[in-house]
C-alpha cells in the first residue's frame, strides 16, 4: 500500500447508507427506480388549480413563476394545490 497518496483512486463515491422522502417515492429503494426508469416526480399545476389554491392571476403570469413541486405524498398529507402550497383563503 502507498502511504505517499500515488495510485489511491479518489474518483469514485460509496453510497453507505440512505434515507429520505422523496416525490414520488415512498422509501429509497422506490427512489433508486424512479431515477433508473426515469420517471418524472415533479407535479405540474394549471393555471386554474393554482388559481383555486389561491395564487394570484397576475402572478401566475409571470414568465420566472414556475407552476410545478416535487410532493411528499403521506397520509397524512392531501395533494392538493391549496394543500401543497399551504394556502388559505381570506376569510370575509
């Protein structure tokens, strides 16, 4: 074994151990495939589910507003866009 640092290979990454939540993914290993397999896990909102949710019309107008999150889907959690964004409607 060199102790001087000449031939170590310092070009590769070990991946140890994992956890996480990820859109789309209820644990790593569902993770892991969606990458492989190339699914997309980013949601993508419409105008009017945004609207609905309570973002303003002027600001979904914007060119640099991007209408789309990657959702942690639990339980406990509902998906919707109003949900998603943690907004909630003036009361009047």
């Amino acid at each position: 074994m060199s102790t001087s640092g000449e031939g170590d290979n310092l070009d590769g990454v070990a991946v140890i151990g994992m956890a996480g939540r990820f859109p789309r993914a209820r644990n790593v290993d569902e993770f892991w495939r969606n990458l492989r397999d190339g699914v997309e896990a980013i949601t993508f909102f419409s105008d009017d589910e945004l609207a609905e949710a309570g973002i303003s019309r002027s600001l979904l107008s914007r060119p640099d507003y991007v209408k789309a999150l990657g959702v942690l889907e639990t339980r406990s959690c509902s998906t919707t866009p109003s949900s998603v964004f943690n907004l909630r409607r003036p009361r009047s």
